[in-house]
C-alpha cells in the first residue's frame, strides 16, 4: 500500500514538472489583452513587430503604458519607426518582478534594452535607470536623460517568473534619442551605415558597381539584410575581386544580401541555408547559417565566417558585420586538402603492386530551399503567436489529465 501511494506521489510530482514545463512560453499579446486599459500599447507592439521580438526571447520585462499615456506620447505625432525605438526602450532584457523591484541590491540597478540591442542607440542611450526609493517607490528612466527618474512603478501587470514580466509605469520615458527622427527604410543610406562602422572598403565597393548597389536599394523596403566584411580582410581580398568579371563582380557584392530582414535572434534559432541577392536559378550563390551558443557563423564550401558585430537592426533593415570575406563556391574554388604522407616501407618488405583507385566519394548534398524568414504581416503574427499559446494550453492540460487519469487507475 506505502508503495502505491509511493508511486501515485511521484506521478502528481512529474505531473506538476510537466505542467511548468510547458508553460515556459509566453506571449505578450495574450496576456495584455485581458487588459482592456493597456490596449493601445498592445496594439503598437504588434504594429511595430516588437510583440514578435518580445516573445523569441526567454527574459524579459516590459515597461507597459495605459491609454492615457500612449495618448500623450502618439501627441507628438511619432513616425512608426520612431514609435519603435521609443517602445523598444521600455522592453528590459531581464527579468524585473515585484519582489526584485523592490530588492534591488544597493537600490539602483542599470538594465539594457532591446533599443541597445539594435545598435542605433549610442553610449548608455539604450539603457533604463532603476531605483528604489523604499516606502513601495520604484523610480525608472532613460540613462541619457540627465539622470531623471520622472515615471513610476504602478502595478504589476502580468508575471511568469523568469520568463515575462509585464509592469505598468506612470507615463512614457524621454529619451531625446529614441525620440529623434527615424528615416524610413528608403531614406536609409546603408552604405554611410557600414563606412561609419567598420565596413568602408566594402561600401566604397559596392557603391561603385551601379548594378549591385542598384540590387540593394531596391530591396530596402520589402527586407534586406547584409552581412559586411570589415575594412582589414576585404582590403586584402581586392586583388581577388578586381579579377572576377564584371558581371560576377556584380554577383559576388549581392551575395553578401539577402532579400528578408534577419533579427539576430532569427538568425540564432533558424539555422539552414540561405539564398541571397545573387540566388538565380542554376546560380544558387547561397550559403548555411549556423549557431553555437551566441556564435553565429555562415559557411560556404570554401569557408567559414563569423558574425561579429550589429550595425543596425531595425525591420526591415538589419546590417552585421563578418571577420571575412565569405566566397560563394560558385566564383571560388574549395581549397585542396594537402595529401597525407605515404607510409614509409620498411627496408626488407616487398614492393607492392601499382592500381589506382577509381570510386570517389559523392559530395554530400545540400537542400535548396532558402531558410525561413520571419512574417511581416501583424496579422499573421498574431495567428502564429496565437498558434504558440494554444499549444502552450494544450500541453498544460494534457498533463493534469495525464495525472488524474494515472492516479484513478492506481487507487
């Protein structure tokens, strides 16, 4: 009998393990629609993609504003982008309860944002000033805000420890950064971005073949990516690239694009190949994304390259930086592996017999369809995240009723 109930204990335990373990997921557009004063924040999260970026991340907390904030902040009459930057800086990356709110150590904490993580923001410009002035007082503002704690703790919202916390916060915090003008795609000058950082061989390059840049511009708008290889290895990669013709030239400058915005953290969970500008028919000029950890790589048949800076990350537009200079296999050749050194013969042994091996072994093949690229319909957005939560339910119900229907049969 002590074995039975032994053994109906450990179920419930795995039961509730079970329970927590699918319950790890969240999305923030489901839990600030139980929040009817909180929707016009929930609706411009979805506008400006930010709910998609919210819920690819696994800590998090997010500095909520009431319809009556949101109203004196869209007064100024933001542009979208600039909507953007402004929402991004009230997104912490980190988990900020109740309880931790008002336990922070020394009583001031410096938390980053998802505006620093886009690389627009310079200095401390994306990071967000905690204080607890005791007495159930929590002070937040923008570090470039001359030290100003002007907006408060309200309430917590929603909290999934570790995981999401949603706080609300008495009015919207000024950032004379994240506030600037935002150029819209088009007016964006992604070459001036990578000659500024890093990448101005590569620019000057592709600015002087009118076909290639041409390629580029005209992808801005629907979603571009680039990766730039900095200044020091493509410099001493010219010499390769000035003997190419002009038309692979052109091919081997858009090979560096890929027609789809790539959020760092897409790029991180969807490993696979990837076409890019130069992908044409039989032409596949693509290459593999692939990650360890927070590394990410891209890799041809003649060789590999890392990521090793953001530039700009704000959809539709994302620029990176790369250590090298990655060459499609279809301008450049593999390098030949050095062949190993013959077995010396031992001085008494007999000769042996002279045949050439004819079997090769096959090259191992590669899929060719493109990795996937996020959705940029808020709509379909909102149907995938829905999809997520459902499935998120479906799995915490499937374990209470697993565990009920284990412990009726044992009793």
């Amino acid at each position: 009998m002590q074995q039975r109930q032994y053994l109906v204990l450990l179920l419930l335990f795995f039961s509730v393990f079970l329970l927590f373990q699918t319950s790890n997921g969240h999305n923030v557009t489901r839990l600030l629609a139980k929040h009817p004063s909180l929707s016009t924040f929930n609706h411009y999260l979805t506008l400006t993609h930010l709910a998609s970026e919210i819920n690819r991340r696994t800590t998090i907390t997010v500095l909520a504003l009431d319809n009556a904030a949101m109203s004196s902040l869209l007064a100024t009459n933001p542009s979208i982008y600039t909507l953007k930057n402004i929402l991004s800086l009230h997104v912490l990356l980190d988990y900020f309860g109740t309880k931790k709110l008002h336990q922070i150590r020394n009583g001031t904490a410096l938390a980053a944002t998802m505006f620093q993580a886009t690389g627009v923001a310079p200095g401390v410009a994306g990071f967000v000033n905690i204080t607890d002035f005791k007495g159930g007082k929590v002070g937040f503002g923008a570090e470039d805000n001359g030290g100003k704690l002007d907006s408060f703790f309200v309430k917590s919202v929603e909290e999934l420890p570790y995981n999401i916390s949603v706080i609300q916060i008495s009015k919207a915090l000024p950032s004379a950064v994240a506030e600037a003008p935002t150029p819209g795609p088009s007016e964006l000058n992604i070459t001036g971005i990578m000659s500024a950082h890093g990448c101005k061989v590569f620019a000057d390059t592709l600015l002087a073949n009118h076909e290639a840049i041409g390629t580029y511009e005209d992808n801005v708008n629907g979603g571009l990516t680039v990766f730039c290889p900095l200044d020091d290895p493509f410099k001493a990669f010219l010499p390769k690239y000035k003997n190419l013709t002009a038309s692979k030239q052109s091919s081997f400058l858009e090979f560096f694009g890929v027609p789809v915005y790539q959020s760092l953290s897409t790029l991180k969970s969807n490993n696979g190949i990837m076409n890019t500008l130069a992908t044409d028919g039989a032409s596949k000029f693509d290459f593999t994304v692939q990650n360890e950890g927070e590394e990410v790589t891209l890799k041809t048949k003649v060789n590999t390259v890392k990521i090793t800076g953001t530039l700009l990350d704000e959809q539709p537009v994302a620029i990176y930086t790369i250590d090298k200079v990655l060459m499609p296999s279809e301008l450049f050749k593999a390098p030949t592996p050095a062949p190993a050194p013959a077995p010396e013969m031992e001085a008494d042994a007999p000769k042996a017999s002279k045949s050439k091996s004819k079997s090769k072994s096959a090259p191992a093949s590669e899929s060719d369809s493109p990795a996937e690229s996020p959705d940029d319909d808020p709509a379909d957005q909102t149907a995938d995240d829905d999809n997520a939560a459902a499935s998120l339910e479906a799995g915490r119900f499937a374990a209470v009723g697993l565990s009920f229907l284990l412990v009726s049969l044992l009793l």
